[in-house]
C-alpha cells in the first residue's frame, strides 16, 4: 500500500513538473528591466536605410518597473540634463508610454503631446522602439540593449 501511494505521489510530481515546462514554453519577453540606448535607425517606410551609433559621451537609459517608466539622458555638449517620468504598457507589438513629468523642456513638449505609441520589436536583451508616420511608415528607432 505504501508503495502505490509513493508511485502516485511520484506521478503528481512529475506531471506537475511537466506542465510548469509547458507554461515556459509560451513565455513572453518582459521590458521590466534598465536599458541603455545603443543606435538609431533611420527607415524608408520599411527598410532600415541607417544605422547610427550613439557618440562619445552620450548616454541615455531607460527603466521599466512595476507599469512605470523612467528615462534620462546626458549628452555632453547640453549641459542641461533630460529625464521624464510615467506610466507604460506593451502589447506584443506596441510600446506605449504616457509621461506625467519631466524635466523644463519635457514639460513644455507634454502640452503637445503626453502619449508616446512605438511599434515595439522585443527580444530577452534587446529592444526598439520604431516611430510611426501617420500612414504607419516606420521613420526612426531608438535601440536599446539591456543593462541589468
């Protein structure tokens, strides 16, 4: 009796284990994460048609945590840094990103526009995020490379 009983809880174990299996089979790449932009690309509608790399001394990082997103950037001839704070979501597809502050300048672009949509292209340790012209031509990326 006791070995029937040892060989279903046996049983129990390993088609649990199985099914956990099967659960990270369909896992979806996060954006949760601190990210650091590497290139632009440039695009013909579709095609990308340049690759532009980051110059010495730029740097701008991303931060993705609990649905908020923070960013800020430095670039070595402003002297004036930027950053802007808010809330995102993602699809399988977009990048959304609201932002409720900022820094003076953010601020003053935020009466324009607050609600950012990107095309997202999203794997485990890269990321862009493709701007869209009002037809749904791809303009310009930013793409980043995760950094922690």
């Amino acid at each position: 009796m006791k070995k029937i009983i040892g060989l279903v809880l046996l049983m129990l174990v390993l088609v649990s284990a199985a099914s956990t299996n099967s659960i990270n089979e369909n896992y979806m790449h996060t954006i949760q994460g601190t990210w650091e932009l590497e290139s632009f690309y440039n695009y013909d509608g579709q095609q990308i048609i340049d690759t532009v790399p980051t110059t010495d001394g730029y740097r701008q990082v991303k931060m993705y945590y609990n649905g908020k997103v923070m960013w800020s950037r430095y670039v070595p001839v402003d002297k004036i840094g930027r950053f802007g704070y808010g809330s995102y979501s993602i699809t399988d597809d977009r990048l959304i990103e609201t932002l409720e502050y900022g820094d003076n300048e953010m601020i003053m672009a935020m009466d324009t526009m607050r609600i950012f949509t990107f095309e997202l292209q999203l794997g485990d340790d890269k990321f862009s995020q493709i701007s869209l012209d009002e037809e749904g031509n791809r303009t310009f990326s930013e793409n980043y490379k995760r950094i922690d």
